[in-house]
C-alpha cells in the first residue's frame, strides 16, 4: 500500500466566546476571531484514505505551502506504515533550518493521516492500535477561559459540563495582572466547589517569585495543577517549584522538541508532562515522550486535539485523562462521545472521522 494522491484544505473556524478575552499563550488581551486549520487527506492506492490536521497560529500560509510542497514530495509514494521512518525522514529533510517550528507543524497533519491510515488499514481504531489501555478516559475542558476571563462566565459555562461529567475547567492566567489573576482563581474554585477539578496555567509568564507565591495561593484554594507557571528554559526554577510545592506542576504545553521533555522527565521537575502533537510534528514523537515518561512513572496529558485525545488516552496507560476542546464540531463528523463522565473513542477504524458536510462553509 502506498500514498498515491495528497490533498489539503484550509478551514477558518469562528471561536465562540464564553466567558474569555484571549486565547492564545501570549498574554494579549486581544482575542482571535478564530482557528486557522489545516487539513490532509492522504489516499493510498488501495482505497484507503487518512485524514490528519493542524492549527496554525501565526504563519498559516506557510505552513500550507510546507504542506502542499516540501512535506508532500516526502510522503508520497511511500506506505503509510512507515510512520517512524516517515518521521525521521520529515525531521533530517529539515535539519539545516530547523525542524521546529512551521515544518513540525506542517508535518504534524501528514503524520496524524499516516496514523489514521495505519490504524485503517489493520480494521482497529487508533486507541486499540496504540494498546487498547482502557475504554474510556477522564476529561476536563480547556476552552473556557484565555488569559483576563470572568469567572462567572467561565462558572455558567462550566456547570452544564460537570453534569455530563467532565472532571472540571483548566483555565489561563498571566495577562499582567497578578492580584487579578488570584482572585479570578479564588472566584471560580470557591463558585464550582472543592469536588470540581480545577487546572491553571501561566503559558511561562511568572518569574519564579511570583509563580511561587501564586503556587502556594492556589494549594489554599484547591487547585490541582500548575501548568507552566514559568518559562520552559528556567530548568533551575522548576526544580526549586518542584522542591517546594505539593501542588502538581504541569509543564510542556509550550515546548517544540522532545528533549525538552526528556530533561524535564530525568530531572523530575514535573509530575505532569502536557506535549502538543501539533508543534511536535504529531502523534510520533508524542509516542516517544509518552514512553519515556512512562519509565519514570510521570503522567502524559496531551494537549487540546481531542479528536487525537481521546485515543491516546484510551490507548495509552500513561495518559490518566486528556483535553476536550469543541472547536471543530462542524469540521468533522464521528469523534469522541462522553458516557459515564468518560470520554469514549469513536468505534469506526483509524481516528474515526470524516470531514463534514458543514465544514465547507468554513473553507478558505
């Protein structure tokens, strides 16, 4: 089987605003209008089609023509179940410029299409591809809250999907004002009560006093973890914010390469690991964090990309629940559905989607 035809689609996807003012990791209090996505379909000469995508913040012309050119004479003609090989061969095609960045991103949709393929090609869905871990996975919501949000907002959105129950909201922080930031925290925990997870994450925008005294705010008010309270190459503050605190530190939502991981995972500085397989490059060199991870007995929770979650989080003993974002509803068909306060992986095979109907009038 081998990759015979590659096509590609940009999709602008309108964000509905529930209770948030930003949601980029940048601290500006201006908020997008929307999510550029971009999506691939690799069709291979046996009939078998995968679908993979990507976000691209900032550069989305770019990313597409990485796609379209230099990411697609990499894969077509090969099988779709050399995913490693694939990978190695995107990474080292890259080598002189640098593979993170843009061409990770652009490779991160053709490396989900060939993971949705190989699963397709076996009959098995991704989740039971990767080890069938579990069935179902815990869930909590992330798109609720950018930096400079209202905590009533975020607290009405919020209590519909405890009742379907999600373990709770991860919220931003980090947009200037410290004080603001506490007492937003404060507000929210003390409105969806100690039973309800609550997640708070700084993209590394604190220095190590602020974040320190903010960690030790947050263990007062319930919350269960911090997420990269200060910038990814502070590897000396982690390690004191890991000495200090009972609080669990969630760090790596931000990062570009796997060895940032692996020095993170050696060192012990955060219980929780939070990888992005779109700026990694996809669900690949996830697996390589995840494995690692798991040696040292560090949770994986990977970050939004549900419709790729909620797989590794049933395939994967190391992932102990995963994101749900519900940005691309009307992009595609199938995906995750939430049983019993768990999130349950689509049963058709590969990720167990297809581009809907809807999704053209969002198309660029």
């Amino acid at each position: 089987m081998k990759i015979s035809i590659i096509t590609t689609d940009h999709y602008r996807v309108p964000l509905i605003k529930r209770g948030r003012v930003s949601l980029t990791d940048s601290g500006s209090s201006k908020s997008p209008a929307s999510v550029e996505l971009l999506v691939v379909k690799l069709k291979t000469d046996s009939g078998f089609t995968g679908i993979g995508f990507t976000e691209a913040p900032i550069g989305v012309d770019v990313v597409a023509q990485l796609m379209d050119t230099e990411i697609a004479k990499l894969v077509v003609g090969e099988s779709p179940h050399d995913v490693r090989k694939l990978f190695d061969k995107a990474e080292n095609a890259f080598r002189n410029v640098g593979f993170a960045g843009f061409p990770a991103r652009a490779y991160a949709a053709f490396d989900i299409a060939l993971w949705d393929l190989k699963a397709k090609a076996v009959g098995l869905t991704l989740a039971q591809l990767l080890g069938n871990a579990k069935v179902a996975v815990p869930f909590f919501h992330s798109d609720f809250a950018g930096t400079g949000w209202d905590p009533s907002e975020v607290a009405k959105f919020a209590k519909p999907i405890l009742k379907i129950g999600s373990m709770g909201v991860r919220v931003e922080v980090g947009g200037g004002d410290v004080r603001a930031d506490a007492d937003r925290v404060r507000e929210l925990s003390e409105a969806l009560g100690e039973e309800t997870w609550l997640g708070v994450s700084a993209g590394g925008r604190y220095d190590l006093n602020t974040a320190l005294a903010l960690a030790h705010f947050f263990e007062d008010q319930g919350v269960d973890w911090f997420e990269d309270p200060i910038p990814a190459s502070d590897l000396k503050g982690y390690s004191r914010l890991a000495d200090r605190l009972e609080l669990h530190l969630a760090v790596g939502a931000g990062f570009d390469r796997r060895e940032d991981f692996y020095r993170i995972i050696r060192d012990g500085l955060a219980r929780i690991v939070r990888p992005d397989p779109l700026r990694l490059g996809g669900i690949t060199p996830l697996l390589a964090v995840a494995e690692v991870a798991a040696a040292y007995h560090i949770a994986v929770s990977p970050v939004r990309s549900t419709e790729i979650g909620v797989h590794l989080g049933c395939g994967l003993s190391s992932v102990p629940h995963t994101d749900c974002v519900g940005w691309y509803r009307e992009i595609f068909t199938g995906g995750a559905t939430a049983s019993a306060g768990k999130l349950i992986p689509p049963t058709g095979p590969g990720l167990g989607i297809e581009i809907a109907e809807t999704a053209a009038a969002f198309r660029v």
